[in-house]
C-alpha cells in the first residue's frame, strides 16, 4: 500500500510525468531526484552497478556507467535471486504510435538486449496495440499495422531468437493472460485509478481498463507456453520511468493475489534537440533524430537545433568556456560515445573553452550517422518470416541455457 500511496503528479505541482506526459516545470529541466521521492523508487547507486559486473563478468553497460538507467526496485532482489544460480525473466514493451522509432525510443531496447545477453535469460517484449488504438485515436487496423512495422525496429536492436517472444495485445490476450487481467482488476478501484493515472470522468471506460492489460506480463502464468510449472519466476522490467504508474499499480496487486511484485529498472528521458525539458516529441519532427534519417538530415538536424551550451562568440567561449549542464551534443554524446576516455576529454577540453560547439557536433554526427547506419541495415535484413517466428507462440525450449 505504501508505494500506491505516491500519487500521480498532478498538474499543481511544477513537473508532470505520467505515462501519456512528460513535461518539465516551466522553462527547467526534469527534477530526477523527486521523481524518485515522488515515486517511492530506489536510486541505482554505484555499488549495485558493481554487483552486476562482478555477476556478469563484464563490464556495466554505458546506460548503466553513465546513470541513464537511474532508479529501480527491487532489483537487488533480482541479483539475489542470479546469484543463487536461479533464473528470471525479462519484460518491456512499446506503444506503436508512429512508423519510424526515433533514438529516444531505442534506448530501453538497446538496454534490455544487454540484459539479456549479460544473464542469458528469456524475454518477453508487449506491443500494446490496443493502448494506442484508444489514446492515439487510430483504428484497430493501423495499429495492428504499425505494431508489426515496429516489431522490425525491436527486432532490428539483436534480441535473441532462442529467449524472445514479441506479442501483440490484439493477437494474445485470451486464456490465462487475460485470466490474470480479471484477477488483477478485480482488485483496482476506479478511484484508484484516478489517483494513479489522472483518469477524468470524460476518459471512456477503454482507457479505464487498459491498466491490467501492461499489467499482467509481469506474471510468468500469463505465459503458460514459456513457463508452465515456473509460477513463482522473478520478472525484471527494463523501462523509462514514465511507465512506473502502471508497476506500482501491478506490484500493489501482485501480494493480494498470490504472485510476486515484478522488479524495475528505470531510466531518465533522451532529451530533445531544443533541449532537456521534457522526452522527444515524435510529432515534432524538429524535435528527434530518427532511425529513418538519412546522413544529411542528421547532419543538419544537429547543426541547425542540436541546443549548445557554447557562448555566444569565440573570445566569450574561450574565456569561459560551454555551459555542459544544458548542451545537447554533449549530453547525446553521453548516451551513445562509448569510449570513456574520448568523452571524458571532450567534456574537459569542451568545458574549458578548448574545443568548440562546431567540433563537438561533428562528433556526434559522426556516431549518430554510425549508429543509424547500423539499425537500418540491420532492419533491412529482418524478414517477415523473422517477424512471424518472433511472433509465434512457442515454446523457448533453450530460453536459460
Ligand atoms: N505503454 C508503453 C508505451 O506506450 C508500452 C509498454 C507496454 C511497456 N508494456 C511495457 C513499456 C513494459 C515498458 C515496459 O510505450
């Protein structure tokens, strides 16, 4: 009850995060510290991103190096549980609203495929379909549609075939999926849903409803062709921390009908372009890098609204060097440079007043260019008989080797 007493941010306070809004106080950035208050999740710290490299024996992920991957809970629990050599299981998802991903919406995908192949274990990706249909006002069709143009670009970022299985909710719910819907509303009153998520008595019953459906992957009994006899499997959810309403609404539930609180790890917003107020606006097409981009519009797109911290001429920038807290390029180039040293130079010598905005955009541009090279051969090379064996419901008979 403790954590489902931390309620919505509501539009009195001075940033909103719920999952349909991200939207920063006026002018500022987002607050992550009271994010994590507000919510009732843990910081990620330093010793739990040691623990997971001594259990891996590889080196932390840069998401998780560079604090992208921020708050959590319970996923000390989930390391306790590797550990002892058991297993668990992981659970993301995407909302197809729009054909083309941009770089913001890779991230929890470039993130979970690293959990994946860091722990060897199996993966099940929701594409609720059915959620955008209702908030986003398309037919079931399109929605369908863009699920499975979606599933190319998820498929594109290297999951394994042998751990994976990717549903769409028009296609799954039925049988003991939707079993475990009906047990988990039965326990959720509309006033507390209101409290959650901000519903008004204008929202229609669609969206009303639709948190059991993101709920109950977070069951391995929702899964009986991949975990039949496994009821009591640990579930780890990788996702950005606007989707935390709909765990804590799931993890208040679990106890009361006998299943175990899915663990999360949570991470921070890609910022936009223009700047860090808020996450990427895929209607705003100034706003994003896409993975569709070719190499001129990323050049351009960075050059023309990547926000710098640089002064306003070279004699000011020489002599007091960029403001590091609010430039783009630096902060994109935190998320996607992996060499530490380069990065940990470029800030330096960047901070200083050295190197200029010009230099260090030519540097983005150039592992942005790389980075969306790479994801569209990739998904040139995902064919619809990929999609459909990702699709397919069956078993994973290799899923914890
Ligand atoms: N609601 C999410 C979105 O709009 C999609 C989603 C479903 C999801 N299940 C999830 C995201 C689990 C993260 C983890 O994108």
């Amino acid at each position: 009850m403790a954590e489902i007493e931390n309620q919505r941010q509501g539009s009195e306070e001075d940033q909103v995060i719920t999952p349909w809004e991200v939207a920063a106080k006026e002018g500022g950035k987002i607050d992550y510290d009271k994010l994590i208050d507000k919510f009732g999740c843990q910081r990620l710290d330093e010793t739990l991103v040691r623990r997971v490299e001594r259990l891996t024996s590889l080196p932390a992920h840069v998401f998780l190096r560079r604090g992208v991957f921020f708050a959590h809970r319970d996923f000390n629990e989930i390391l306790d549980v590797y550990e002892r050599g058991e297993k668990f299981y992981l659970y993301t998802g995407r909302g197809p609203s729009s054909e083309a991903l941009h770089l913001g919406h890779l991230i929890p995908f470039m993130f979970t495929k690293y959990l994946q192949d860091a722990f060897k274990v199996p993966l099940v990706i929701q594409l609720t379909d059915d959620e955008k249909c209702m908030w986003k006002n398309l037919s079931v069709e399109e929605s369908q549609r863009l699920a499975r143009e979606n599933a190319k670009d998820i498929i594109a970022c290297g999951f394994d075939i042998t751990r994976t299985f990717i549903f769409s909710d028009f296609d799954f719910v039925g049988g003991e999926f939707y079993k475990n819907m009906v047990r988990v509303a039965k326990c959720v009153t509309f006033n507390k849903v209101v409290g959650i998520f901000g519903f008004t008595n204008e929202d229609h019953i669609g969206k009303i409803s639709f948190p059991p459906v993101q709920a109950v992957p977070s069951f391995p009994t929702s899964f009986p062709h991949l975990f039949s006899g496994k009821d009591n499997l640990r579930c780890l959810i990788p996702c950005a921390i606007d989707q935390d309403p709909y765990f804590r609404m799931t993890r208040d539930v679990a106890p009361r009908i006998g299943y175990q609180k899915p663990a999360l790890i949570e991470s921070s917003f890609f910022p936009a372009l223009q700047g860090e107020t808020g996450k990427m606006n895929a209607s705003d097409p100034t706003s994003a890098i896409y993975v569709t981009d070719s190499a001129k519009e990323i050049k351009n797109k960075v050059n023309k609204y990547a926000f710098s911290g640089g002064r306003d001429t070279i004699e000011l920038h020489r002599k007091y060097g960029a403001d590091l807290e609010v430039d783009i390029p630096i902060k994109y180039l935190g998320f996607f440079l992996e060499d530490d040293v380069e990065l940990e130079h470029t800030r330096k010598e960047y901070g200083a007043g050295r190197m200029l905005t010009g230099e260090v955009k030519k540097r983005l541009i150039e592992v942005l260019s790389a980075l969306v090279e790479r994801h569209r051969k990739a998904r040139d090379a995902v064919t619809d008989e990929m999609v459909d064996v990702f699709m397919a419901r069956r078993p994973l008979p290799h899923m914890f080797d």
